[in-house]
C-alpha cells in the first residue's frame, strides 16, 4: 500500500513484470489522497470503449444526450438509467470495463445508478474524438470529449453536485482510439500532432473538471489497436502501428504527470492498457481466450453465435474490428481494479 507521498502520475505495474514497468516522477504530498476502497461514485468520458447506453441517450451512443439534442433537464438525468440489454447497450454486447469496476449497470436490464454501492455517471460517447478543431464528427449527433465536459458541467454537475460527493469520486477518461486511427494517414508530425492533441484535451476537458472539484483522476493508454484484425491483413502494415501508440501513450504520460505536479491536490493515474492487453494477446489461454486475429462476422445477430458456425463471443478477444469482447472487458476492469487498490494511499 503506498504511502501519502504516492507518486502522483503512475504507470500500472502489471502482472507481466517484463512487459510493463512503473515510472516515478517528483512525489508530492497529497492534500486529497486517492483510496479505491473509499471511492464511491465514478465519472467516465471517452468514447464507445467506455459508453454505457442510457434510456435518454442517443441510441448506440451514450447515456444521456447527443449533439442534436445537447441540453437535459435535472429530472431527465436523474431518471435515467443504465441499459443492459443484449446487442445495443455497450459496444461489446455485454458490460464494459467501466461497469465492470463500479458493478453499476451489469445486470441485465436497467439499473439506476444511485442504486449502485459505486454510482457509474457516464457521459462517453461513441465515435468521440477528442475535438472537432481536429478532426471532424462521425456523425452530426456525436459529442466530442470537450463537449462532454462542457455539457457536464452546464447540465450535469448542478445535478451531480448535490448527490456526488467529489472527494470519493474518480474521474475516469479514456480517449484517442478514434482520434489515432482517425488521424492515421495525415501528413503530420505524429509527435507534435499527438501533443497539440492531449494539450486541447487537458486544457479544455480535464482543467475544467479539475477546477468543478473533481481531483481523482484515471488516464487510460490505447489499447493494441495494430493488432486489430484489419490491421493484421493490412498490405501496407498496420495503422496506427506501434510507433504511433508509443508516442500517444508517452505523451499522455508527460501530460498525465505535468498535471499531477502542477497541482498539489490531484492524483492522475495511467493505466497502461496497452502493455496488459498486448500481454493478453500474447497469452491468450491464460484468459481462456482461443481467437486473437478475427472476430465472428455475425457478432450481432441472435445468441448462440455458435449456430453460425462461430466460436462462443467469449473465446474471442476481438468482438468485431475496432472492439474487444466482454470477456475481455472484464479481464481489463479486474486489473485495473487491482491498479486502483495498489495505487490507493
């Protein structure tokens, strides 16, 4: 268990000691520390890795809201609910990583999300990047990550603020799936592009939240998005390829860690995705995983997939090209709650 001086930006330290390692910067003492076992809500932001499908939300997209219909009343948000229910409650057919770790929205059916010992308030939008100064929509009712915020903190926190408690909360984020992927064939300078990138995402989505009292934060890396099965066939080599998730994931770290030292009263942690899943991939029988290079081309249709003529969805790691299975899902949430509970003061 670390001590009060817990190094403020952390690398996950995983269960592949070869493959992932922990990088220190200067430690400071933390005003507000960081207890997983304390925490008692979760707010999330990102894209369709992290949206959980809301009876008010824009259908395949998020909980509440889109960009064509931006504005919820209080009533609204407190009467929404968390939707499981097959195909098109989350991205992977089942609970994701952020559900997995709050258990709040698991459950077949709808739950509310005051009802759960950890309350999952979650503004993820499929399809997000982080914002359209960059790259454009996927849709015309798509919310960037800076939008997000910005409709969180116009509609949600003068809810939110009588009912979270911003001390046991954790700001979760994970982004740049689409924005890496999307950005792919620019003729850019990776590099400096990725850092204009983060800059945009800390500067107009993490410091506004940051300053509404929210000082808990979870960085996500990218997942092995080169190994997609797309990416495996592709003639020219994969896009992103490894080179191009190293610089995200670094720069993130560089952000992650400039925030933390910044500010005396935050912790930001980095789960590095990349290395754990990759470390998955590398040993799939270990997760009772038996498909790593393609996905059942009927993922979407009535259950038993098998009768297709597929392996069951949780053999696989892919649930279709750009996703991972719910199997995979809940691999990832129990390692990144053995991360939280490591990292805890």
């Amino acid at each position: 268990m670390a001590s009060s001086t817990f190094v403020t930006a952390c690398l996950a330290a995983l269960s592949f000691p070869l493959l992932a390692s922990s990088t220190p910067v200067t430690p400071r003492t933390k005003t507000s520390p960081f207890r997983w076992d304390d925490t008692k809500y979760v707010i999330a932001f990102g894209d369709s890795y992290t949206y959980a499908q809301g009876t008010l939300g824009y259908a395949n997209s998020t909980f509440i809201g889109s960009n064509l219909n931006f504005s919820y009343t209080p009533e609204q948000l407190l009467s929404d609910r968390i939707m499981q229910e097959d195909v098109d409650s989350t991205a992977n057919r089942g609970p994701n990583w952020i559900e997995d770790i709050t258990q709040c929205g698991v459950k077949e059916g709808l739950t509310d999300p005051q009802t759960c010992d950890i309350q999952l308030w979650d503004f993820a939008f499929g399809g997000a990047d982080i914002s359209v100064e960059y790259l454009p929509l996927h849709h015309n009712w798509s919310v960037q990550l800076v939008n997000q915020t910005e409709q969180f903190l116009r509609y949600g926190q003068p809810v939110l603020k009588n009912i979270v408690n911003a001390d046991k909360t954790l700001v979760a984020l994970w982004i740049g799936i689409n924005d890496i992927g999307d950005s792919a064939e620019l003729d850019v300078d990776f590099p400096s592009y990725y850092d204009e990138l983060i800059t945009t995402m800390f500067e107009q989505a993490v410091e506004p939240v940051y300053k509404a009292g929210y000082k808990k934060w979870l960085f996500m890396k990218l997942p092995p998005l080169n190994r997609t099965p797309g990416n495996l066939v592709r003639a020219a080599g994969p896009l992103p390829n490894t080179t191009m998730i190293g610089w995200w994931d670094s720069t993130l770290d560089s952000h992650a860690a400039a925030f933390a030292s910044q500010n005396d009263d935050v912790t930001a942690l980095v789960f590095d995705s990349n290395t754990f899943l990759n470390g998955v991939l590398d040993n799939p029988a270990e997760y009772n995983i038996t498909n790593t290079t393609s996905y059942c081309p009927d993922y979407n249709q009535p259950l038993p997939v098998t009768q297709y003529g597929c392996l069951p969805l949780s053999d696989y790691f892919w649930y279709d090209d750009g996703h991972m299975t719910t199997h995979v899902h809940s691999i990832l949430a129990a390692e990144v709650e053995k991360f939280l509970k490591s990292s805890s003061a």
